[in-house]
C-alpha cells in the first residue's frame, strides 16, 4: 500500500481537519469581531479624520502594532496562562482559539482601517453635509463603500489562521498541526505528514477561491 500509516490513521486525521476548521472559523470569526471595531476606531481617530484624537490614535497604535510584531509562536506562550486563567486549560483547540485571535485581530484591524481609508473623502464629505451622525457615515458610508478591501482583508486573515493554526498544533493546540508534528514527523510517518500537507494546502486555495467569489460579488466598482 502506497499509503500505509494514512489508511490506519484516517479516523484521526478526518478529527484533525475538523479541529483545524474549528479553530480558524471560530478564529476568524472572533478577529473580525473585534479588529473591524478597532479598525474604524484607529480611522476615524486619525489626524484629519471624523474624530480626530492623536492620544487615543497613537495608544491604539502602538498596541495593535506590538501584537502585530510578535511572532506568532512567542504569542502562544504569551497566552498560557491567559488560556488557563480563561478557560482552565492551556492546551486544545478552544485554547488556541484564544491566540490565534489575539494573533490576527490586530492584523485585521490594519487591514480593515487600510481598506476604509481608500473611501473617497467627497463621499464622506456629501453625507456630513446632510447632516449624517459619525455613526451613521461609518456605517452607511465607510463600510459599505469599502466592503471589497474589508471582505479581501477578512480572506488574508482566514489563510494567515490556516498557517498559524498548524503552529498551534505545535504546541498541544491540536488539529492538522499536531497530526503532522507527533504521527508525521515524530513517528517518521511520511506519508501522513505528506496527506496533513496536503489538506492544509486544500484549506487554503477553498479559502481563497471562495474570498474571492465574495469580493467579486460586492464590487460595484
């Protein structure tokens, strides 16, 4: 058999792709949740913009800007006891759920605010002029006007967690991570570190493909 160790694992690989979906939706999820809210905060907070605040805009910044820089595998163990404290546990999947959004909200939140800075500032301009609240604007005029960038940004996010999800694996956070890692690579498995391989590869180009039918279909442009 071409495939020995993957006819016998199957069961647990079939587990670990679902683990592996779970964590990146629930993550995703999650990092749209609180990044888009954090995107239209450092926006509209910038010099020049609706409401313009240089000590808010600049604490922001500087947060979102440090949870950007670290390298994900370091965030995990920044994370331990923040899982452990959250939920009782520092492994598992709902465990990685918990860095795997701390990772990516940020993220999200410069693309979303990179994406709504693309909005024509006459636009912005005509509704202020007929008497539209900030509220309003943001989520009549700046949202809408930039939901392709913001639906491209929520796909980058979705391969990123695909990538930092294996990592997680790496680290008792389960799912096709972990599957390559202990039967692939520490039981010389080749072939189930081949088959993980390639379902992580899979995810990522359904990904894609349907992030791109997404943005296509809400570009009016």
């Amino acid at each position: 058999m071409p495939f020995p160790h993957v006819s016998q694992n199957w069961p647990l690989i079939v587990q670990a792709t679902v683990e592996t979906l779970y964590m990146v939706g629930l993550s995703l999820l999650l990092a749209v949740l609180i990044g888009l809210p954090l995107g239209v905060v450092l926006l509209v907070t910038s010099p020049g913009h609706l409401r313009p605040n240089a000590v808010l805009y600049h604490a922001l910044g500087v947060v979102v800007n440090v949870f950007r820089s670290v390298p994900y595998i370091v965030l995990i163990l920044w994370t331990i006891p923040l899982s452990r404290f959250l939920i009782g546990t520092s492994f598992g999947t709902n465990a990685a759920v918990i860095s795997l959004t701390l990772g990516t909200a940020p993220f999200f939140a410069r693309l979303a605010e990179g994406a709504m800075r693309e909005v024509d500032r006459g636009v912005i301009e005509a509704a202020k002029a007929m008497g539209a609240t900030d509220f309003a604007i943001v989520t009549r005029v700046l949202i809408p006007e930039s939901l392709p960038g913001i639906l491209s940004g929520v796909t980058v996010t979705a391969v990123a967690l695909v990538s930092f999800s294996a990592m997680a694996g790496l680290v008792a956070g389960g799912g096709l991570g972990a599957m390559a890692w202990n039967y692939g690579y520490n039981s010389f498995q080749t072939d189930t570190l081949f088959v993980t391989t390639v379902i992580l590869v899979l995810i990522v180009q359904v990904v894609q493909m349907l992030g791109d039918r997404f943005v296509r279909a809400v570009d009016r442009r």
